[in-house]
C-alpha cells in the first residue's frame, strides 16, 4: 500500500458554503465531508490517501467546492504510481483566485516531493479561504463605523503583498526567447548555488521552473490583489543586469537579479484600479532591497518621478493627489475628501516621498517552523515604533534560503508545477499568524500605521484579519 498525505487549510467567513472530502483510490473516504465552520478562523486538519499497489488503473483525489455563484468546484487528483496531482491546482502560476459579485475566494497547493535535506514538509498543502466582496473593505468599513471614518490613515492595518511584482513573468520569458540572455540569465541563477557544484547545465534545462520556485511569491495580478483586499505593495523597481539591458530597457520590479512586473504596469494598474473604487487608499514602499548589484540596478530619483508622471497623464489619474508619511496622521475621511489615496512611503534613499520603517523582518525568517516567525513578530515593541512613519509585520517565511542547495536540487528533479518551496510554507504560516495578530497587534501603537505583507496575497488577510485590526485601532 501507498499513501499520500495532504495538510488542509480553510477559512470560510462569507454567507456560502465550503465543503471539502478525500477519496482514496478504492472509493472510501480519507476525510469525510466537512463544512467549513465561520468558527473558528481556520479549520486546519490532515488526511492520508491511500492506494492498493494492484489498483494502478485508478487515483484518489482531494477536492474543494463552494455554492457561490456561480458554484466552483477544485479536485485535484492522485496517481497511484507517483503519487504526482493533476488538476486544478497542478500548476501553480495557474490558479488565480475568484473575484464574485460579492465574494472572494483564493486558494492554492503545494505538491510536495520525495526529496530529503530539503527541510520543506512532505505532506501536501491545500488552503482555501472564502470571503464576503473585499474590493472595497476600507469604504465599508468606514462607512458603518464613525471612528473608522474620521480616525487618522496611521491606525489602520494594511494587508500587503511581499515582492509584489513577482507574478509577471512576461520578462523572463524574454530572456529565455534569446539564445546569449538565456545563458547568461543560467550562469547568473546558477551562481546563487556555486557551493553545491557545477548545476549550470541541469539549471539551464529547467531555468523557468527554478525561477518560478526560487523568485515568485506572488502568483495573483495587482487589480486582483487590490480587488482581494491587498492596501499595500511592496514594489522594488530597478533596472535588469547590463546583459539584459538591451532585451529589458524599462525599470522592473527585481526580484535579487530576476525583473518581474514593469513599473510602469504596476503604477498603470494601482491608479486604474483607484479611479474605479473612490473609497479606497493605497500605500506603496519603494525599495531596492536585495538587488544583487545596486551600482548598475538602482534607479534613479528621476526616472522614478518622470515615469510616475507619464503614467499618471497616460490613465487620465491626475486628479488622484499622492500621500506622503506628512499625511498619515490626516483622517480617512479627509484623505477620501480630497482624493490623496496613493501613498507613497518610500526607501529614504531614493529621495522621493522618503518614509522610515520598523520592521520584524531578519535572517530568522528563512525557516520553515512558525514559531520562529511568532517569535519575530513577538519581539516588536512600542518603544521600537518610536519615531517611525509604519510598522510593518512580515508575515511569510523564505524557505527558499534553508537548505538552498537541497532545495534548488529537488526543484531540477520534479516533474511538478505546483512544488515551490515559498508555498509549502503559506497555509502553515497563515494558520499560526494571523490568529497571533487578532491577538497581539494591540500590544503595539495605534498610531503608527501597519502594514501586514505575506506572499500569495489572499482575502482572508483583509477580511477576517486586517479590518478587525482597524476597527480596534479606530476605537475609543
């Protein structure tokens, strides 16, 4: 007999209905049907799908459904032989997350492999989490509570995406399409792991799939993310390596050397999306933290202001005025009065809308344990926020740098879409976290804005999390 384990994660706090069942091959239940409570957050739980080695012409399956409408149904199935899915969720840069009329629902998996040393689960993960409308959760909230309305944009909670503009991979496959880029982009990957040995050659073969599992933390659109809550991007906009440059003139969002999303299609999309929900603020962080040479990627000031100007000329959003961390200490309802709804709150080095920021992040993050992750968040203080514009509590862990070597080698020998090491650690992450800020966020101040950023942008973040926290810090 062989078996496959699954680890599930659900949160269901909308008006529809989330059920979930695993079959295994022989038609029995690994995990009855259950409907997913409102209560509590999260219903997290394992099964095991079990396979008769005589039964190779049949599989066993996962599957999740809602009774939204329209109604969604995900099932994923099992091969018996190697234990590899298909479905749905097999491939990862392919599971979008639903936007309704009045719901959301995201949701993703993590194929786990056979490999040892890598230190990421063996088991599965699935997580799913649906969600009332978030596309205008800041109005809403606003609207039904007057401490909310007339509180300063410092006291709220921001859900955020970390490394926004990794979805996009449109770049890289430019690269890939030109014979001297494409082997230049292999020895630059390659050089990340030159402790292991000469990988460049099996790097090479599979150089999208390393990317993807090594680069992308975001697998949704910025006007899906914004429509799933999300109020804060971090964009970290540069220039590619001199190698590239003629391949990819513009500035990228960078990702250490790997160009995701334009800036100028996120600014393209930030204000677009902004001119059609006039409730809503949204505060972006410039940065060019991790780029791997900062001498020839940085941009600069002007290139940041100038194309910022021509976007805004370009999408008719001149009259969107921009916030700076002048403004946070403005209310909600000022702000929305008088149409500052862009923050800017950026890296002091860039000199444009500087911003300074304490933040949990460290080198503990790369870890696999989310304890280690409480325990970082757990370390923020009041006096720390002293004298800060924004708090920000990074929220995902950065598998990919434990056990580098073993992990990049697991990726070069799976057959999977859907195996990245920064998603085997999201649900996990999520079901320790976000329980830990409804509970600890009051410990820190009220007036100093907070920004939650977590790969895999989700709505549950904002739904469930981010304006409970508001509502607290709004109050009396």
């Amino acid at each position: 007999m062989v078996k496959k384990n699954f680890d599930y994660y659900f949160i269901n706090s909308s008006p529809y209905t989330l059920e979930a069942q695993a079959e295994n091959a022989d038609g029995s239940y690994a995990l009855s049907p259950i409907s997913v409570p409102s209560t509590p957050l999260i219903t997290a739980g394992s099964c095991e799908i079990t396979f008769e080695t005589h039964l190779t012409h049949s599989s066993g399956d996962f599957q999740f459904r809602t009774d939204t409408l329209p109604p969604h149904d995900f099932r994923e199935s099992i091969n018996p032989l190697t234990k590899a899915t298909s479905g749905p969720l097999e491939d990862m840069m392919q599971t979008p997350s639903v936007i309704g009329s009045d719901f959301s629902l995201s949701y993703g998996m993590f194929d786990a492999g056979s490999e040892s040393g890598t230190g990421l689960t063996g088991n599965d993960q699935i997580y799913a989490y649906l969600t009332p409308s978030q596309q205008n959760w800041m109005g809403t909230l606003a609207a039904a509570h007057p401490d909310v309305r007339n509180a300063p944009f410092a006291s709220f909670a921001l859900p955020g995406a970390h490394d926004a503009g990794t979805f996009d991979l449109a770049q890289v496959d430019k690269l890939l399409g030109d014979a001297a880029a494409h082997k230049a982009l292999t020895e630059a990957v390659s050089s990340w792991f030159s402790e292991a040995g000469d990988l460049t050659e099996w790097i090479g073969r599979m150089l999208k799939h390393v990317i993807v599992g090594e680069a992308v933390t975001q697998k949704d659109n910025v006007s899906t993310m914004l429509d799933l809550g999300c109020r804060y991007f971090d964009f970290r906009p540069g220039h590619v390596l001199a190698p590239f440059r003629s391949i990819l003139p513009d500035l990228y969002h960078i990702h250490t050397l790997i160009p995701g999303q334009t800036y100028k299609g996120f600014i393209t999309d930030v204000l677009t999306w902004l001119l059609a929900n006039p409730t809503e603020i949204v505060a972006v962080h410039l940065s060019t933290s991790g780029f791997l040479e900062h001498s020839t990627m940085d941009p600069t000031t002007e290139e940041l202001k100038s194309q910022f100007m021509e976007v805004q000329q370009t999408t008719g959003a001149t009259s969107i005025q921009i916030g700076s961390a002048a403004d946070l200490q403005t209310s909600y309802s000022d702000l929305v009065k008088s149409n500052r709804r862009l923050f800017f709150l950026n890296q002091p080095s860039l000199n444009w809308f500087p911003a300074t920021s304490y933040g949990s992040y460290n080198s503990s993050y790369e870890t696999t344990d989310p304890q280690v992750i409480l325990n970082a968040l757990g370390a923020m203080t009041e006096s720390g926020q002293s004298g800060k514009d924004f708090t920000v509590l990074s929220l995902q862990a950065t598998a990919t740098g434990q056990n580098k070597i073993n992990n990049v080698i697991a990726l070069l020998r799976s057959f999977s879409k859907a195996d990245s090491p920064l998603m085997s650690t999201k649900p996990m992450m999520d079901c320790n976290t976000y329980p830990w800020l409804l509970d600890n966020v009051c410990n820190l101040r009220n007036d100093n804005l907070l920004a939650l950023p977590n790969d895999f942008v989700d709505n549950a973040l904002a739904g469930s999390i981010a304006s409970v926290l508001t509502l607290q810090r709004c109050g009396p």
